[in-house]
C-alpha cells in the first residue's frame, strides 16, 4: 500500500488532502448558490408541507382578521379528514363566488413578485381560495335554528367563543344568499364538508354556495404568524367536543298535519326528498378544477 506523506514525512491522512485541494468559492459566487438552495427549499414546502395564505375579507373576523397572514398544514388531511370546529383553505366549487376581488398586476416587476410569492406562498390568494370553519362533516345534519343557534346532529351549537357578528334571525332563509341566519337542514353528502365563515353577517358560505368537496381542501389553518402581535394558534372549539357522530343523529322532526288526508300528502314530497337525498349522496363527488 502506497502512502503520501507531507513536507515533514508524515502520512498525509486523506481528508487533510482534500481539504487542501478544495476551492473555496469566493462570496459573490457562494451567495447565490445559497439563495438558489433556501428558494428550492421554500418551494418544496410550500408544495408538500406547509404554506402561507393572506386573509382578504372579514369573513372570518375576529378570529382572522384583513391582512392576517395563517400557516395551513398540507399534510394533515392525508392522512384523515377534516374535523369539526378546524378553521380550513378550500377552492371553491363553481358555486361559489369570491368575496373579494383579485387586484390586478400590471407592471412587469409586480408580475415576477407576484409569480415568485405564489411558489413560496406569500402572495395573496387567488380568487377560488377560501378560508372558513367546518361545521358538519360527512353524513352530519346541519340546520338553524334552535333558540338563534347552528344544531348538528340535534345538538344545538354554543358558539359565542367565535362567531363575532350572527346574520339576522328575522329574515326568512333564502338558498341563494346567506343573509339570513335561518337555513332548512342540510344532510352533508359522503366526501364533502359544511363550512361557515365566524363573521356570519358578511360570510358567503355553505347556507348558500353548498358543501366543500374534501377533495377542493388544501389544508388546516393552525396558527396565524403575521402580524407579530397576533400571533396565535386556531384550535377547535370546546363546543363541538360533544357532537354526537353522524349515524347517531336523530332526523329533523317533521310537522304532521292532524287531517290523516292532509298528512300523507306531506309525507310523500318529503319521503321523496329523502331518497333523492340518499341517491345523492352515493355519487362519488368529482373534484374541482
């Protein structure tokens, strides 16, 4: 075995010889190589872990407010479903119209910073991105209202802790727009969730645009990193700890009418109804493009 030695005669251990050898790159070239790597690296987790998202309506006030910016969990719906009460960003469906308008880029540079924050995940969101909190999950009965409060599954919900502003309890329900606070119930299809905004007096939401598919979930909002001084986490409300599960709900009771005659009328529209319902909700939902 042939063995180098140095200038004073003694073995030459192979990494002193490298590191002998080795160039070192001078700042200027090392500084970008450096950018190059963080940028990969951001992209990289913006794709398949985590991402920033830019809150720009008062749907969610006061637990979100404009200009708040959330980190959202990609990963975590992988591996389960969403869960009531998590606050989560979707791509609304075709029914689902954006509250507030995307702001126009014109210039070349504002194009490029636009581009740039979207591989990163700090730029504004797009038109189809929603951010609101799930209220019913598959199979669950979603309606209102009992004493002025959201029932799942019979259980009326307590969500003085953040629900800022309620829609009015007057006005009668109206399916295409949410200015009521009055919905009919709603039995949420398999593969789909029913979310509401926390400001309910300017949320659009699933009263009037209809269930997410879980497929159109991005992931779950968890904490709120920008501004500094509203740094917060988003958990789940205590009050759907007890909800009971979705087979275990009892149907909305339905107004009989005291003429037997009369009755069967009633009931026929509504057993009708049902199985509608039913064959619904045995389509697989498509997801969304």
């Amino acid at each position: 075995m042939v063995q180098m030695l140095d200038e004073d005669g003694a073995v030459d251990p192979w990494h002193r010889r490298v590191r002998r050898h080795r160039r070192h790159l001078p700042l200027w070239q090392e500084l970008p190589l450096l950018l190059v790597v963080a940028f990969c690296l951001a992209v990289l987790i913006r794709t398949f872990l985590l991402q920033a998202f830019f809150i720009p309506s008062g749907s969610m006030e006061d637990t979100l407010l404009i200009g708040d910016r959330v980190l959202v969990n990609k990963v975590v719906y992988d591996v389960r479903e969403p869960a009531r009460g998590e606050v989560v960003v979707f791509r609304g469906t075709d029914r689902w119209v954006a509250q507030e308008a995307p702001v126009p880029t014109t210039n070349f540079l504002g194009r490029v910073g636009r581009t740039l924050g979207d591989l990163v995940g700090i730029s504004r969101p797009g038109e189809k991105d929603f951010i609101k909190r799930v209220i019913g999950v598959p199979g669950d009965r979603v309606w209102c209202c009992d004493e002025g409060r959201v029932v799942v599954n019979g259980v009326p919900l307590d969500e003085r802790s953040y629900v800022s502003e309620d829609s009015p309890i007057e006005l009668p329900p109206n399916a295409r727009e949410c200015r009521s606070r009055q919905f009919t119930e709603v039995v949420v299809p398999p593969g789909q969730i029913f979310v509401m905004g926390d400001h309910r007096l300017v949320s659009q939401d699933a009263r009037c645009q209809g269930p997410v598919p879980i497929d159109n979930v991005v992931g779950r909002a968890f904490m709120i990193v920008w501004p500094s001084q509203r740094w917060a986490t988003l958990p789940v409300p205590q009050s759907f700890a007890d909800l009971p599960q979705p087979e275990a709900a009892p149907a909305r009771p339905v107004p009989v009418d005291p003429d037997p005659v009369g009755g069967v009328v009633l009931l026929l529209p509504v057993t009708a109804a049902l199985r509608r319902s039913r064959a619904f909700g045995a389509t697989a939902p498509h997801r969304a493009t």
